[in-house]
C-alpha cells in the first residue's frame, strides 16, 4: 500500500462526507423544518464515522508499515 495515496484521500474523504451531509442536510431540513439540528447531528456522525474510519486505516498502514 503506498501511504501518501491514503494520507493523501483522508482529506478527500472529509470534504465528500461533509458535502454529502450537507445536501442531505438541506434536504431533510426541507421536508422535517427542525430549526438546524439535523444538520447538527447529520455532521457530528459524519465526522465520529471519519474518526473511526481514520483510526483503522492509521493501523493498517501502521501494520503493513512493521511488517515489511
């Protein structure tokens, strides 16, 4: 695994995920009008899921890293 292509799509990855939340944000705020906490939660779980998605890849690239 090259590591500077994955360092490189982390940053990738938050600006998709927090376009997306975003539209569907906007969206549901449409249909449900909740004053703003959609789009409160809609990004707090986008970024604790990029969190965690980030913490696994760090040891997989720390993994393949030690074993070569």
């Amino acid at each position: 695994m090259k590591k500077y292509l994955v360092f490189m799509g982390i940053g990738l990855e938050l600006i998709s995920a927090i376009l997306v939340a975003n539209w569907a944000s906007v969206e549901l705020e449409k249909r449900y009008n909740s004053k703003g906490m959609i789009a409160l939660a809609l990004y707090f779980l986008v970024l604790i899921a990029w969190f965690i998605h980030i913490f696994f890849l760090l040891k997989k690239v720390q993994k393949d890293e030690g074993g070569s």
